[in-house]
C-alpha cells in the first residue's frame, strides 16, 4: 500500500514567472481517499501533475512510503485526466492493452462489464460518447491494477445519472483493491460522497487552507441527510472556502 | 452518383476535349487519341515501352523508398529536438532551393554516370520535401497523450510506434503522395540527362524523331500507372490511416 507525503514551495507555471502553488504539504495515509478541492485556476491539476512526475518544481519533496517518489517508477500508477486521452486510432480494447505488459484479454473484458461498457471493446473512441470515452479511461486507470490513483475532475460535465454511477463504480474499485487515492474535484457534494479526507485549496498562488476528517460512514449517498448535514455545517463555519478563503465575511 | 462513376466521367470529358482540340487543330503536332492509342500499341507490343518502364518503376521506387525512410527520420529528429532543428534548418533550406537540374549534373559529375549517382540524385531531390513536412507533424504532436504514455510508463517502442508515430501518419501519407509524383518527375530527367534506358531515355529518343504521339503514348503509359498505384496502395492506406478519426459519434 501506498503513503504519501507532498511538500512543494513556488512551483512556477511552465515558461512564466508566474506561482501556481506557492506551499503546499500533506501526507496522504495508505488506502486512503483523499478529496482536493479549490476553486478553478488553483493549480490541482499541477498538483496532480507533479504527483504523477510529469512536472516539477525546484524546491519539492515527494516521498511513498518515506522514500522518493520519482513520479511512481517504482509501481503502478492509476492517472484519470480531466479529458479521457484515449488514443483514437485505438479501438476500446486496443487502448486498455497498451498500458498493459501482456495480453490481457478477459482483465480487459471485465473491466468494460464493470464500467458498463460490455461489448463495447471494438469500437473505436470517437464513436462512442463522451461519458463512454470517460469510462474508458477509468478502466485504463484501473487496469494496471494501480497502487496509487490520481483523479482529476473525471465526471467533470457528465450528466448527473452517469456520474452518480461513476461515482458509484469509483469507490467499489477502490475499496476492491485498496488504492491510495488523490481526487480532484471542485464540486464538494462529490468529495464528501467519496473521500476519507478534504483538502482545501486557496487561489493561486495556492496554498492548503483547510484539511478535514469526512467522519461519515460508508457508503454514503450522493444526497442523504448526513452528507448534507455534514455539508452545511462545514458552509456554515466558512461560507468562503469553496472561493478559496477561510474568511468568514 | 458514385465516387467511381464521378471519376470515370472527369476521364470521359477530358478524353473528348482532348479529341475535340484534335479535330479542331488538326495538326501532327496534336494527334487525336486514336494516332496515341496507335503509337501505344506500337510501343508496348513491339518496342521496348515495357523494359523501359519497369526499368524507371524500380528508379522510382528505390529513390521513393530511400527518400521516404531519410526523410521521415530526419523530420522527426528536427521536429523534436529544437536544437537539431536550428542547427539544420538554413541547410534544409539551402538543399531545398537547389534546383534539381544541379544536383543531377553535380552527382554524375562527380560519382560518374552510374546507376547510384542517379538514385542519390533523386533522394537528394526528394528528403528535404519530405523533411519539411514531417517536421511540421512532430512539432504539432499532442503532449497530452505522449503524457499519458509517460505516466503508465510504456516502453519506448510502444510510446513510438503506438503513440508518437500514429499522429504522424497523414503528415507521412501526404508527403508520400507529393513525394511519387515528383519522384517520377525528376527520374525522367535523370534518365534523359546520364542514363541509356528507362522512360526518360525513351521520351529523348522519341523527341529527337519528333514523335510527338509517342511521346504522349509513354506519359499515358505511366500515369496510368501512377493512377494504379494511387488505387491500389495509397487509397486503402488512407482508410486504414483514418481509422477511428473519421468516425461519426454513435
């Protein structure tokens, strides 16, 4: 299983002098689900970038388990983007199986029947909808059988049906396989449905603002009472933080 | 009305302006289709328009082949590293405004009037055309994706073959296209200027008898040629390239 700590100081955007996340620490325990939420521009998907090794900063410590990171060399890693990336000129099947070592022909089957997307493996991305494509790359993530898994916005603009059986399908696969996981998101019913722990982010230059224990238990619903208990108390004691500020006027 | 039947038609006009301008002018110097299928005939039969062709086909093809595997490498190569890229890019454009005419003369003066001087004439012709346009193709290369093959840490093989390279197919596709063309083009020039058989050599002959009919009997000959080729190969290799990018959403 898969620990995380994370601290960052003044990571510039690429080719500007600009800071997108100024300071930045936390450590992520192992299987846990933990939510990071800030408002657009924030730099979370630097953040998830620079987890995932595809970025870096001058001054960061990335540590698994106490020792480098090193963009997750050392196992496999699980990337939801906030667009699916799948490659076009690969069919459905053909897609999964690029991230895959060996053939892998039933691994693959399930998993479509698991992202509901059975019999499906053939086509090609284009011909499939947007929420399909999006499931596609779920089950790409999920088929390298990740230790650790980094979401960014995945059910970002899908319509309400389809993401609450995303949402759904998320968090079996990852209780199944126990992954450490760091989920995106700026929507915050969505965090407290899924997430062990929230992480506040300001605007940028981002630094964390707020942590908080989701001490719900599990499943929870998208719209029960204790979710939206829960919800309003946090609202109520800052009304700002999903704008990124912890001041209470 | 179908695609083939649009094409057949484009023929048919072309064929009846042609033997309409014949009728109207009325000249040797402009026989009718009827004196060109004649000299056709002549030539394929009982000259020697088969060896000469088959012989220019091979030029084509070698010269087509080298210039392609050259180009596509060294496109690449410029296309994602910048540093190659300014370091070779006023030497692209100097051998890519070099008339043909001189690299021909300047090959077979100097590596003699061989078969390979002649090759490497064409090649020389053809690589910065194609390195141009492959450059374009690496430099526009979707990061994004080349990002996801990082983070699920594919072999270099895989990331080449199944992500890199897929998007340079059209780029590959067009400049193969432009690149038959002007291949053939060029060889007959090379053959008229250093070698003593292939189309080139046989247009010479035909221009000295002033056999202007034998002269478009052997352009017929090999556009036909060109057009096979366009249909059997480049064609279902365009479909096979659009695969999943031309779909329409279900």
């Amino acid at each position: 299983m898969i620990a995380l700590d994370v601290a960052i100081k003044d990571k510039y955007y690429a080719n500007s002098d600009l800071v997108v996340l100024k300071e930045i620490q936390f450590s992520v325990k192992p299987g846990e689900f933990v939510a990071i939420i800030g408002p657009s521009g924030s730099g979370k998907t630097t953040l998830l970038n620079m987890i995932s090794g595809l970025e870096e900063a001058t001054e960061q410590t990335l540590l698994c388990n106490s020792k480098p990171l090193n963009g997750g060399k050392a196992f496999p890693l699980g990337y939801v983007f906030q667009q699916p990336r799948l490659m076009p000129w690969l069919t459905v099947n053909e897609n999964i199986q690029l991230v895959l070592p060996t053939t892998q022909e039933t691994i693959i089957k399930t998993l479509l029947a698991q992202v509901g997307l059975a019999g499906k493996g053939d086509y090609y991305p284009k011909q499939l909808s947007g929420g399909m494509q999006r499931r596609v790359a779920i089950a790409r993530a999920f088929a390298v059988n990740p230790e650790l898994i980094l979401l960014d916005e995945p059910f970002n603009s899908l319509d309400a049906p389809t993401a609450a059986t995303l949402r759904l399908l998320l968090a079996d696969l990852c209780k199944s396989r126990g992954s450490t996981v760091v989920f995106v998101t700026h929507d915050l019913s969505e965090a407290i449905n899924l997430a062990d722990r929230i992480i506040f982010m300001s605007h940028s230059p981002s630094s964390i603002i707020h942590q908080t224990t989701v001490d719900l238990p599990k499943p929870r619903t998208e719209s029960g009472s204790n979710e939206l208990a829960w919800q309003a108390k946090l609202m109520n004691q800052y009304p700002q933080i999903l704008s990124g500020s912890l001041c209470t006027d | 009305m179908s695609p083939v039947y649009g094409r057949l038609l484009m023929l048919i006009v072309l064929a009846s302006t042609w033997q309409g301008i014949a009728w109207l002018v009325n000249s040797s110097d402009f026989p009718s289709l009827f004196i060109v299928m004649e000299s056709f005939i002549y030539h394929f039969f009982h000259g020697d328009m088969l060896v000469n062709l088959s012989v220019t086909l091979t030029r084509v093809l070698i010269s087509f082949i080298i210039a392609m595997i050259l180009g596509v490498m060294i496109g690449i190569l410029m296309g994602i590293s910048k540093r190659l890229n300014q370091l070779s890019d006023t030497l692209l454009i100097i051998v890519l405004n070099i008339p043909a005419l001189v690299t021909i003369l300047l090959c077979y003066i100097w590596f003699g009037l061989v078969e390979s001087a002649a090759i490497m004439a064409v090649v020389i012709n053809k690589v910065p055309t194609v390195v141009v346009m492959i450059r374009e193709g690496a430099r526009v290369v979707d990061e994004d994706l080349l990002n996801v093959a990082k983070v699920y840490k594919l072999s270099l093989r895989k990331t080449f073959f199944n992500v890199f390279l897929p998007q340079l197919y059209p780029y590959i596709m067009a400049s193969a296209r432009a690149g038959l063309s002007l291949i053939w083009k060029i060889v007959l020039v090379v053959e008229l200027l250093g070698r003593s058989d292939g189309v080139g050599f046989a247009l010479n002959t035909l221009f000295q008898f002033f056999d202007i009919a034998g002269i478009l009997a052997y352009t017929f000959a090999f556009i036909s040629i060109v057009l096979v080729i366009e249909n059997l190969i480049f064609r279902p290799l365009d479909k096979l390239i659009a695969r999943g990018i031309h779909h329409d959403r279900a």
